[in-house]
C-alpha cells in the first residue's frame, strides 16, 4: 500500500524548519514540497514530518509606554519603535522560546539602562543617544537568536503635567535667546561690513591721492625734463653761433646791421653811442 503525501508551499517571505520525529533535519527555502504522512506500508509508521514556518520580512516592534526615572530623578514615559527582522530561522525557533518576546524585553532594558545614565537635558537635546544605545546593547544578544535589528527609534516622550509646563516655558525661553543671538550677530555682522566699507573707501582714496602724487610729480619732473633740454638746446645754439661769429665776422657785422634796421622800424627805441669816449680822447690831444 502507498503512502499518501501532502504538499506545502513556501512563500519567499518565510523559511521553513523540516522536522522528523522532533528532530530538525532541514531548512526548507521558498517553493513546493511534499510531506509524507505517517502512516507505512505494512502497518510500519514512517517518521512524523512537520514544517514550521518563519516570518523574514522586517517588521516593527512597539515598546510602548515605559515609566523610566532619568538620571535625575525624573519620571518620564518613553515609547520605542523597533524595526528588526528574522536572518537566521534556525535560532529564531531554537535559541529563545518566543524570540518577539525576547526582543520586547531586551529592548525594554536596555531603554531603562540608558536613560538611566541620561539627565533630563541630555534626554531632550540628543535623543538620538537612546538610540544608538539601544542598538549598541542589543544587537549583540539580538544576533544571538537570529535576529538582526535595523534601528530603534523613540515614539513618545512623555513628561509629567508640571514638568511639561516647565518645559515649554524653557523651550519659549532659549527660542527667545536664539532670536537675541541672531540679532545680536546679525547687528555685529552689519557693524564689521560697514566698518570693512569705510576702512576699503580709505585705502581707495589713500591709493587714488598717492597716485594722484606720484602722477603730478612725475608730469612736474617730465617738464622740467623738458626745460631743462630746452634751455640746453638754447645754449648749444647760442655756442654754435658764438662759434660761427668768431670764425666768421662779417656775420656778426651783418647781425648788427640787421638788429639796427628793426630798431630804425621803431619809433620809441633809442640808440645810443659812445660818444664820450671820443671826445675824451679828443680833449686828451688838445
């Protein structure tokens, strides 16, 4: 007589533990598979087959409303958000009795351990320290029953009534400081441009006078460059005339002749001749 099988099939978002007898023999991947029954030929009972499945999807795990005292002595209510997911199946089932459970309470502790350290300021101003503690405290012992966690994160953070009142007038408080703080850069950041303006509208002007300088001493210099090789010239004329004059008298004569009938043009200029001379020489010879 054959043995009647059944069939099972696994999807690609779980993994199944086939077990015979109790005992694990295989774990089975995503697809169709035939399960015998146990019932043998013979009236012989073959081996009690059974398929456990396990859930590899990541999922989210809600620690909710945990009363933890801080550092400090405050009570606060914290809720933490956990995304995890199953990566080895066999420990997931053999490791821990219900890995879920394990996980809320692993996570649960390792919170109350870390907010524990935390005062209420450091709470508030750096959340992201729960987290990253809680990853760092449980992704080892998580690992440890086949469990990888992909982050934790805090839902709610809850204070008490007067606390919450406390709070807000703190946080009205340093958002009032922040503005203050702004102004009072924004006010110093406008002071400095103004100054580095005026003090660049100096250097400007100081540049531009010095140029100015430095131009007009170097139009004064180019003419009395100037004069001076004019006058050069002049006298390099008159020596050259001086020369012609001694080499050649009758151009002086003729100079003295010319100079005479420009005179002789005017009628205000007057000539004068030294006469005295002669007649001192004429008296000397009476």
């Amino acid at each position: 007589m054959a043995r009647t099988k059944l069939e099972i099939i696994i999807k690609d978002t779980h993994r199944g533990l086939w077990y015979e007898d109790g005992v694990l023999i295989k774990v089975l991947e995503a697809g169709r598979y035939e399960i015998p029954d146990n019932k043998g030929v013979w009236g012989r009972k073959g081996p009690q087959v059974d398929v456990s499945l396990v859930d590899m999807r990541e999922r989210d795990l809600t620690i909710k409303g945990q009363e933890i005292l801080t550092a400090d002595k405050v009570a606060l209510r914290v809720s933490i958000i956990v995304q995890f997911r199953v990566v080895d199946p066999k420990l997931a089932l053999h490791a821990v009795e219900k890995y879920e459970e394990r996980l809320y309470s692993d996570v649960q502790l390792a919170a109350r351990r870390s907010l524990a350290t935390m005062t209420l300021e450091e709470i508030l101003t750096n959340r992201n320290r729960l987290s990253e503690d809680i990853l760092s405290d449980v992704k080892g012992a998580a690992a440890g029953y086949g469990v990888t966690i992909q982050r934790a994160d805090v839902k709610d953070l809850v204070f008490p009534g007067n606390l919450q009142e406390i709070m807000n007038k703190v946080l009205i408080a340093e958002r009032m400081s922040q503005v203050q703080l702004v102004e009072a850069r924004t006010k110093a950041n406008v002071q400095n441009i103004e100054m580095q303006g005026r003090a660049e509208t100096q250097r400007m002007e100081a540049e531009a006078s010095a140029n100015a300088e430095r131009l007009a001493a170097q139009s004064q210099a180019e003419v009395l460059r100037l004069q001076t090789e004019a006058e050069i010239k002049r006298l390099q004329e008159r020596e050259r005339s001086a020369q012609a004059y001694t080499k050649h008298p009758a151009l002086l004569r003729m100079l003295e002749l010319e100079t005479l009938r420009e005179l002789s043009s005017n009628a205000n200029a007057r000539i004068y001749i030294g006469f005295d001379k002669h007649l001192a020489d004429d008296k000397t010879k009476d």
